[in-house]
C-alpha cells in the first residue's frame, strides 16, 4: 500500500475497453487514504498484492473503484478479503497475493480478466521481452488515480533479484500495486 509513491510512474492515460477490469482500490481511514491497483478476476473477485490488504482493519473503509480515472469512478464496497497465507511481511515478494471479496457484482460492462494459461505462464525466459503494464500510478505531476499503460522490457534487477521490474525512470510496479 503507498501514500506517495507507486505503480505506473508515467506512461500514456489508458482509455481502452479491455482494460477495464484493472481497477483502483481505495482505503480509506481516519487520518490517511492508501491506494492499490487491482485487477478483476471474476464478477466479485479482485486480485491485489497482500501488501496492499496488510493494513485493513475494522476502521478501514475499502472500495474499488472501476473506471478510468477517480472523478467518474463507480465505486463499490468490499465485504471481504483473503490473504495468502504464506505471505510474510518481511519478505514481501513470496506470496504477495490478496483477494478481495467485492459485496455485489462488478457493472456489466466489465469484463474480468480470465486465468492465464499455463502454456502463457512469464518465466525466466521472458526477460527482455516487452509487457505492457496497466495500473493507477503516478503521473508526471506527482498525482494519481488515472488509469495508465506503458510499455516496457521485463528484467531482474542485480541489487534484487527476486522481482521483474523495468529498467527505465518512468517504469512500471517494483512489485507493489
């Protein structure tokens, strides 16, 4: 979960149809707000980074939001979540997974993002590929809650190899959403 920094830094505004389904995670307490980039999975399934959910408690508010930027958002609230249950703080990158329990179905016109095909799986030989990678991140001006996409080489980095990242300034989601 970020306060300041986060997902996509830079990139294009992202207005296409089928990315719909990549949505805006709003958490909201009494004396801070946090955001996550999710995607849907299914019609009241959402899959984020469990260090995204860590910080939910009973006084958090959590909503998602579907749309391409927050001002014309349609918002719905969470009934619940799951996180892995081999996800450890100290080491964020096993297991960072979370799933989010919307409390109705996601709108019509969204359709989730199915399972990736095993035989599509990204592994070790994908590094240097180009991905295209599609989040709520930071713009030039430091502000969030636009929908935006870049594209990108997948790589590890030498100082952590256990995350791909991209090598550029303005790169995509150093395993945080």
């Amino acid at each position: 979960m970020h306060r300041r920094r986060s997902s996509i830094l830079g990139g294009q505004p992202d207005t296409r149809p089928e990315h719909q389904a990549i949505v805006y995670l709003m958490l909201e307490r009494l004396l801070d707000r946090a955001f996550c980039t999710g995607t849907l999975i299914s019609p009241r399934v959402v899959l984020t980074a469990a260090h995204c959910c860590r910080e939910i408690s009973g006084s958090t508010i959590v909503s998602v939001g579907f749309g391409e930027g927050v001002e014309s958002m349609a918002w719905l609230p969470v009934s619940g979540y799951v996180i892995h249950p081999q996800y450890r703080k100290i080491d964020r990158n096993d297991n960072d997974v979370c799933l989010i329990l919307l409390a109705e179905e996601s709108p019509a016109d969204v359709v989730p993002i199915p399972h990736l095909p095993s035989d599509l799986e990204i592994t070790g030989q994908n590094i240097g590929d180009e991905l295209e990678f599609v989040g709520f991140g930071l713009d030039e001006s430091d502000r969030t809650g636009r929908r935006r996409s870049m594209t990108n080489r997948l790589y590890l980095p030498r100082s952590a190899p256990r995350r791909a990242v991209s090598r550029r300034q303005r790169r995509a989601c150093p395993g945080r959403s």
